[in-house]
C-alpha cells in the first residue's frame, strides 16, 4: 500500500507512526487494541470479497439471503479519510458469493465463486479492477477448477490462490500479473480446507484454520516460501478449531478475529476472540476480545496500516440469512503501551488510548504541549505539571496525523484512526 507524506518541519522527536509507540529509553511494551466502529457498509452481505488498492478499499458481491439465494453483486469503495461508501463499478462476470481478492501493482484481482444453488453453478474466472479508470478486465480463468471460500493473498510481486470448496481442496497455484499466468505449485500439505485464514509477512504465506466437513474444523497453521516453493508446519492456534474467520496483517504479526467453531455434532459458536501470530517466536497470543457481536464469513483486509473487517454473519443459527447477517464495518489499530518505567527525563510520551490521548511528561518541570493537524493548525493546548499527564479527547477528529510538541521541542507524531 502507499505510504503518505506530509510537508513538515524536521523535529528532534521520537515517533508515534500508526500506532505503535517508540519511547526513549528501555521501556518494555506490549500490544494493545484499538477498535472502532465505522460508517455501515450500504447493506447487510454474507461471504463478499474485499481487496486494498493503494489504501483504497473495495468490497462487492455476497449474497443477502439464502432461501432463494439473493446476490448482492455490485461493488463499493470504503474513503477511511471521510468513513463513507461510495458505488463502483460492478464486475462484470456473474453474481457470486465466496469469491476471494487480493492486489497487485496498484490493481484488485477477484477470483472464483459461487454462482447458483441448482443447478450449482461454482466459478473460475478471475477479474481485474483499475480504480485509476473505474473498470474491469477479464483475466485467465484460475487453472484449479470452480470453487468457493477459498484462500486470495498476494506477496509483493506474485498473488496466490488455493484450498477452497469443490468439495475439499488443498492446491496451491500463483498468478503472475506480468504475464497473466497461472502456475500450479507444491500443494498446501494439511487437510484440505476451506474458508481458511491467511496472512502475509515478508512476502511468506500463512495459511491455517478451516474447515474440511460439516463437523471438522481445524486450528493448524502453515507457512508457504514462494522461493524455495515449500510448506512449513508452525504452531497451532492454541484456542478451539475454527473456521471463516477474519484474518490480517500488522506490524510483522498476523491477526485472527471471530470466527466459529464446531463440534462433532455439527453445533455452531461464534466467537469474539483475537489472536495475533508472531513469525520471529513461533507463539500466539490471546488478546481482548472484539467489542462486537461474534460473527464470521465476512471480509477483512490490511490498508495503510490498519486492519479492516466488517460484514458477514453474526448468527448461524436457524432463520432465513437476511435476519442474521450484519453491515457493521470495523477497523482495528494495535498499539503498544509502555509498562515500564526507565524513560528519560524531560521526554514526551504520547499513548492512544479508548477515544483519546494519553500525553505523559517525565520532567522536573512544567511542560506546555500543543497539538497540530498536518497542516499546522492548532487543535489543542494545555500545560503538563511536573511528572504528570493529562487526557485529550479525539472524538470528532478526522482520521489522520497529528503533532503533540512541547516548547522544547520534544515531539510526538500520532496517527488517529
């Protein structure tokens, strides 16, 4: 995604850059979560596909009720600078749900799908959307064969998909944007699986979770090397099996929310539970759960540093789809929050907390702060006793960067989602 920049002044200043906090000093840290609510996606959808274009967000296709099945189809842009929705042009490949999407080289590529109930009709043509024009492109179909629910991710170069639904898949094929080729690769070593997660970091592939029946879910993980074309067994999810849940990346860690699990009678339970994977030690990590209601099946993506997911089923169990999916769309931002102690004197320590600023000084003396937008404009202004802090509320800011500086020109650089 692209990286924004802002004219400003070069400052002595230790940086707040999107969300994760570096202090001087030997502070110990650990992640937190920050979660809001944003504006309604324009309608309740199940199963869609989602892709980040350059920290532009597109989500389209689902479907809004199952007996008879209702496709949403059409496509909308999500601004995180104005949280609106705006209409897009459709795909023009058939109305699906299931389908899978991911990015490349400033394009969004949607693939496969579910198109009819009976007869059945699943998909395997992929599309391409330029969102520099507005339109789409018909692209070499995906050599697997149709299928839904399967796994989309791409590395910085090449773009991946596989697993999925026809019944039960376990290949594994890379497409070339270049080229328009697809390529099949050594095949993903677990169960075969669908409505799996998968994450990127440092261009390997994580790929776990799932389902493979009615009643089987699984918690294992894998990571994919696309130089050496090998799967690597990692450690399970230390949680319950699960399946469709939302799945990201942040800051060199992968993050699983929501989801389902299920027993061997076919008994359903959404969950609220977080989790983040960390690659350099091979462990997870249980965080607070999301503040929402559980759900799975919806879309989640990673845009300009900040996780995003939202629509998708709240509830699985009985009733007509329509009364259990949800638009709510949500975006998380992980922060670190210094625990420890050994700062120096006289620096500035800004923490992003629930709705607001934490702004903390360690000196001996008064200290008074200001806060700027990336204009200059001031926005708030206040005077820090010694050794003390105070709380700024951001509720109504726009979302962006913002500059807490005191006279002595200590600073801090915060993004506000």
């Amino acid at each position: 995604s692209k990286t924004n920049t802002y004219n400003m002044r070069p400052l002595n200043t230790s940086w707040l850059i999107l969300g994760i906090l570096l202090t001087c000093g030997a502070a110990q840290a650990q992640f937190a979560l920050v979660w809001h609510q944003l504006a309604d996606h324009p309608y309740a959808v199940y199963s869609p596909y989602m892709f980040d274009v350059d920290g532009r967000i597109f989500c389209g296709d689902g479907i809004v009720e199952s007996a008879p099945t209702q496709y949403a189809g059409g496509m909308h842009e999500y601004d995180p600078f104005s949280d609106t929705w705006t209409s897009r042009s459709p795909c023009p490949g058939a109305d699906r749900f299931g389908a899978r999407g991911f990015s490349l080289e400033g394009v969004g590529y949607m693939t496969c799908g579910w198109s009819n109930n009976s007869p059945v009709v699943q998909l395997n043509d992929t599309w391409a959307y330029d969102p520099s024009s507005d339109s789409w492109t018909q692209k070499a179909d995906f050599p697997g064969g149709p299928r839904y629910t399967a796994i989309s991710c791409a590395t910085s170069n090449m773009g991946y998909t596989g697993l999925g639904y026809s019944p039960y898949y376990n290949d594994w094929w890379e497409y070339e944007p270049a080229t328009d080729q697809w390529s099949q690769r050594a095949s993903f070593p677990g169960v075969s699986r669908q409505s799996a997660i998968s994450f990127v970091i440092d261009d390997q592939v994580y790929v776990g979770c799932g389902a493979n029946s009615n009643t089987t879910a699984l918690n294992d993980l894998w990571r994919y090397d696309p130089p050496s074309d090998t799967w690597t067994q990692l450690s399970n999810l230390p949680a319950d099996v699960r399946y469709t849940s939302y799945s990201f990346t942040y800051e060199q860690k992968g993050f699983v929310v929501c989801g389902l699990t299920v027993d061997q009678f076919a008994n359903f339970t959404e969950v609220a539970e977080v989790w983040y994977y960390d690659p350099t030690t091979d462990t997870w990590t249980q965080m607070t759960d999301f503040p929402g209601l559980p759900r799975g099946e919806g879309a989640s993506c990673w845009s300009d540093g900040l996780g995003y997911m939202g629509m998708g089923r709240s509830s699985f169990g009985p009733g007509p789809l329509s009364a259990n999916i949800t638009s709510e769309f949500w975006r998380v931002r992980p922060v670190e929050t210094v625990i420890g102690e050994d700062v120096l004197p006289g620096s500035l320590t800004v923490r992003i907390v629930a709705d607001g600023l934490m702004i903390e000084q360690h000196g001996a003396s008064p200290m008074r702060y200001t806060v700027l937008d990336v204009t200059g404009r001031w926005i708030s202004s206040g005077t820090l006793v010694p050794q003390g802090s105070t709380f700024v509320h951001t509720t109504g800011w726009s979302p962006g960067v913002y500059l807490v500086q005191t006279a002595n020109g200590r600073a801090e650089r915060v993004v506000v989602p």
